[in-house]
C-alpha cells in the first residue's frame, strides 16, 4: 500500500533492537483516515478466502484499531484478545507469549463465549516482527478448534523471523503486509550486493545449475561468486556458499575469511552455515528463508534433526570404532611444535 509506505518513510523512526515507532498515526497517535483505507485493503485482500472468514480477531492494544476498521469493512464482529484476566472473565483460552518491545512475558486471553469451532479466523495486527503475538493467537485458536484462515499485517519487519516462524507452524497460512520494511542497518551498497547474488541465482538456473547465488565481499569489493552446482558437477557439496569460499580463499591465499561478509540468494543450510563459521567471515545476508526453499523442495530441516539427534540413533548408522589407534593423530598434532590453527 503505497500511501503506508510513504508514511513509514516519511514519519517512520527505527530505534535499537529493530524497533521502528510509527507514533504519530499508527499506535499511540492513529490517523482514522489512514486506519480506515487500511482496513478496507486488508479487507479487499481477503474478500475471496475460503472458507469464508465470519471474525476477525487481534491482540489488545495497538492491533485494535486496523483490526476493528477491517471488521466494519467485511461485515463481521472483532474479538481483541487480552493481556490482562478482567474480574468479570471466567471461561477462558489463555497462552503465555514474549513481547520483544517490551522485553517481558504476558498472557494472551479470549472468552470461551467469543471464539469456538464455527469461526473462520482473519488475525489482524499492526506489526509482524518476530511472529509472536501470532503464534500466540494460533494457539489460543487451536484450544478453540477455531480455523485461522489468513493474517494480515500493516507492517512487516522482513528482516525479522516472524513470516517465516509462522509458516513453518501452519504452511498455508494467508499472510498479506500492507508495508514492508527493511532494517535501518541495510545499506545500497547491501542491496546492490544481494541484488549480485539473486542475479548469479537466476543465470546459474537458466545454465543448468540450481536456483542459489552466493557473493563474497571484502572492503566493498567483490572477492567472489559462487552459484549451486551440485547436479552439474556431481557434487553434493558445491552448494553456493561452499563454492563462494572456497573461490574467496583461492584468490585471497587464505583459509580465513575475516573481515568478509557473505550474501546469499537463499537463507544457509547447516552444511553452508557451519562452512561460514569456521571460514570466519563476519555477517551473512540472504534473500529467500529456508521456509522459501523447502517450498519448492530444497528442505533441510531433517539434517537440523539429525544434529539434534545423538549418533547412535541417527538415521545414518555412526559407530566409534578403533578409537585409541585413532588418537594417535591427534597425540602427534598434539606435540608438533610448528603446526598451523585453525
């Protein structure tokens, strides 16, 4: 929505954490001009959701005033849920959720009379940082059996995990942002790096390769690029992070990468993240989240497990095996006197 947009960048002030103020029209000063269009948007964006949505529900007290504009818009009643127990409540659904800005726990709680089985869910708020406030009303509509059938959003922070939280909890989940915004700390010079790596991405599919681009940059320069060639080479290691290291330690003769930051068209796997670490480069940016990936089959959330997991009941057999003849390695790394660390 572009008259948001221009608002945010215009009145919008971003604080340390992540936190943006929108004060003066959002959620301590509202602009009712403003709330009504955006509660009409977000109504015109859900009008044809099945099953057909029969409430809207928010979280008290900044999700309010988008939540109740768009329930005049739709026709249907708006649920807040509390974050107090009034005296005069008794039957209730209640959950515990963290608040980020505020840095402390509050519970979350609905009447047993306002929510039940029959209702089809809009959940509307003025943020989606760290998603949750959402996931906290996903549960309160889960003890209800109540069906949330979209999210929407005036704000998402995209440089935050909330989308991405929330859709590895319910996959198929609607979610529409009225604005999205970046972090302050992303600069053009950022977006013109990531924009290098999204486009090695898309040439490296066109040449036969998978849909992943990475960049390596030192200084603000270009040290080297890496795309996924697994399925070209025969190689299940040359995913694009991989290969940008290993091009960035050829051309700087080094098996450190500090200084270095990486951007990546695709959020790591644990193969490309643990590569980073010990490669030592020093922040990593990426485009498309992991939940974006396993949409279209690239999933990596079973490895995750198996680390989890201890080695004798992984689904891979490992057995130790020879172990003292083994260390005699490491007695003699032990001992030499001109070794390299690493």
């Amino acid at each position: 929505m572009k008259e948001l947009e221009e608002r945010v960048a215009r009145e919008g002030h971003f604080l340390p954490g992540g936190i943006l103020k929108v004060d003066t029209f959002i959620n301590h000063q509202i602009d009712p001009a403003l709330m009504q269009r955006m509660g009409q948007e977000i109504a015109r964006l859900f009008a044809q959701t099945q099953p057909r949505i029969n409430k809207v529900l928010t979280v008290e007290s900044s999700g309010i005033a988008p939540a109740m504009f768009t329930a005049l818009a739709m026709g249907v009643p708006m649920v807040f849920a509390k974050k107090a127990k009034p005296n005069t409540m008794g039957n209730l659904y209640q959950t515990s959720v963290h608040s980020a800005t505020k840095g402390k726990n509050y519970d979350m709680i609905v009447s047993r009379d306002l929510l039940s089985a029959d209702d089809n869910i809009l959940l509307v708020d003025d943020f989606l940082a760290n998603g949750n406030a959402t996931l906290g009303v996903l549960d309160l509509c889960r003890q209800a059996g109540a069906h949330i059938v979209g999210a929407a959003y005036l704000i998402e922070k995209e440089f935050m995990e909330g989308r991405k939280r929330i859709r590895e909890v319910q996959p198929d989940l609607h979610i529409e942002s009225l604005a999205i915004v970046q972090s302050n700390e992303i600069t053009p010079d950022d977006e013109r790096f990531m924009q290098l790596a999204i486009d090695a991405s898309i040439q490296n599919v066109r040449n036969g390769g998978g849909p992943f681009g990475a960049v390596i940059v030192k200084d603000g320069e270009v040290i080297a690029t890496g795309v996924n060639r697994v399925t070209a080479n025969n190689d299940p290691t040359a995913h694009a992070e991989v290969s940008a290291i290993r091009n960035a330690c050829q051309k700087l003769g080094t098996f450190k990468l500090d200084g270095c930051i990486i951007y990546t068209s695709c959020e790591p796997c644990p193969m490309c993240l643990s590569a980073i670490y010990w490669s030592g480069i020093q922040r990593i940016y990426y485009g498309n989240t992991a939940v974006d990936a396993k949409d279209i089959n690239f999933s990596d959330q079973f490895i995750y497990d198996e680390i989890d997991r201890t080695a004798d009941v992984r689904s891979i057999p490992s057995i130790c095996m020879m172990r003292h003849e083994a260390q005699t390695a490491f007695r003699e790394w032990r001992l030499k006197v001109d070794k390299v660390e690493y």
